[in-house]
C-alpha cells in the first residue's frame, strides 16, 4: 500500500514515471457493462484474464506506461459509495468502493465512478478519463419528454448506493424534486434495472450516458431520450495523499496516474477505447 503523506515543498518531488514500476497496486472496482463484466469462461482463468471491458483495457494501458501490476478485485459490498454518516458532518464511514480507498484496503478505485463533490474530501480523483451525464432509457413505445413520463405516471427506476440516489435525494433542481416520488431503487446492479424495465409497465431507467448508449446500441427495443439532465465526470479514486517514497524524496501517486491518463488522451486512445465499448447503434 502506499502512504498518505503530507508533502512540504522542499521535500516532496511531484513526478518519478518508473515511481510503480515492479510494485503490484490493488484495485477495487464493480461488475458493469461495458466497463466490467465477467468472460464466459471465467471459471478457467484468473486474475484481470478473468474479465474484459473499457476498464480492463484501460488498466492494461496503465500498466504499460507505469510498469506495475494491477490487481483487480471486486468490492465487496457491491457499491459504488456513499457517505454513512450524518449529513453535514464530515465523513469517516465510507460504504463502496470509496470507502475500500478511504480505508487502506485498496490503492485505487477504476470504474464508472462519478466525482461527486462529497467524494472529493474522502479521496482523490485523478484527472478525467471520461466524461457522461445522466440521460433516461426508455422503451421505444413511451413517450419522448419526461413531462409525459410524470404525468403518465411512470416509474423511474436509480440503482442505489451512489451519486445518481444522492442527486435525487438532495438535489433542489425543481426537475429532480418532482421526479423523486416517482423514483424507485432497485439493485444492486444497473443490469438489474434493465431487466426490470423490459418486464414491467411503465418504468425507465435514469442511468449515465455510457450506461445507455451500451444498451440501446445492442437493443433496438429501448431508446435514449435527448433530454441530458446533468453532466458527470469519471476519475480513478486514490487515498488522500496517496504518495510513494523512495529514499529521502517523496513521490505523488496522483500526478503519476494524470501523465499516464493525459498522455492516453493526447494519443487518441481513450477515445478509440470508447468507440470499441460503445459503437453506433445499428437500428
């Protein structure tokens, strides 16, 4: 594990890229089409061979830029993370992923995991590796703007434990207000909810646009309506801190990651990694 350290000018240097080079980093992240899923002969392999999905590729690019070995674990609680505590406090007990970071039982968090603004004093997040926003999927047959949805009184169904239940719950945009009585958790995974909305009447699902443009471009059965109700980022989860030293200098894990995520952006890959997860639809 690393240490978090509090890093003085004169003490701390801010870049090393070989930092990670032969260490093993324990990730924690969370089954989630197309970013994770399980290979159909799982049961036969092991370690990262196991699964496949954006966040697979992209840690296997890490892996080559800063020389290290990722571990990949599924968390144990099935959550993203939320805060335990009492609103308005500060937060020392983390469900999810965030709290395996903020608790020292992972380096880092890699999924779909939004930079929410009370996430941000638990852990850090690196620079952007993806961006999305939260849009609604619908059955073709219901109605194209969510004024009919409410007034038709369909069910909108947001997978719990994360920044999409804290938004509804604490939001005070008038559109969040008055969809929250209509809004019904389900769990624990978002493929859960898709499974619900194709064999119930009157539901849909509010999910973010990487999560919808994976299912409406295999299935020309549901639609996204064009209606974006926020913007989201994504950005890997590290300890506060998080930092390496190797002699009498300390190293920031976190400058590390961004170089290796900025320069997977300059070369257009983490854009070629999008359009291999989520092609056009073909409807």
């Amino acid at each position: 594990m690393w240490q978090s350290l509090m890093c003085l000018v004169m003490a701390c240097n801010q870049f090393k890229l070989d930092l990670l080079r032969g260490d093993t980093v324990e990730v924690t992240s969370i089954i989630n089409p197309p970013f994770l899923q399980l290979k159909s002969n799982a049961d036969e392999l092991e370690g990262l061979d196991k699964y496949e999905g954006f966040n697979v590729d992209l840690i296997k690019k890490l892996q080559d830029i800063l020389g290290a070995k990722f571990n990949l674990n599924l968390v144990k609680d099935g959550r993203y993370g939320n805060c335990q505590g009492k609103e308005g406090e500060f937060c020392e007990n983390w469900s999810g992923m965030i709290g395996e970071v903020y608790n020292g039982n992972a380096d880092m968090a890699l999924a779909d995991i939004t930079v929410a603004p009370k996430r941000t004093i638990a852990v850090d997040f690196t620079q952007t590796f993806l961006t999305g926003g939260l849009v609604i999927v619908a059955p073709v047959a219901a109605p194209n703007t969510i004024k009919e949805l409410l007034d038709q009184g369909y069910q909108f169904l947001v997978v719990p434990g994360g920044s999409t239940q804290s938004l509804f719950e604490k939001s005070v945009d008038p559109l969040f207000k008055r969809m929250l009585p209509q809004v019904k958790f389900y769990g624990p995974s978002l493929n859960d909810g898709y499974n619900l909305m194709k064999t119930t009447d009157k539901t849909v699902i509010v999910a973010e646009t990487s999560y919808a443009k994976f299912y409406a471009g295999k299935d020309c059965s549901v639609k996204i309506l064009g209606e974006r109700l926020n913007t989201v980022s994504y950005g890997i989860a590290l300890a506060k801190g998080a930092a390496k030293r190797v002699g009498g200098s300390v190293y920031d894990i976190r400058t590390l990651l961004d170089y290796a995520i900025t320069s997977l952006k300059y070369q257009g890959e983490l854009d070629s990694l999008e359009r291999k997860w989520w092609p056009e639809a073909n409807c």
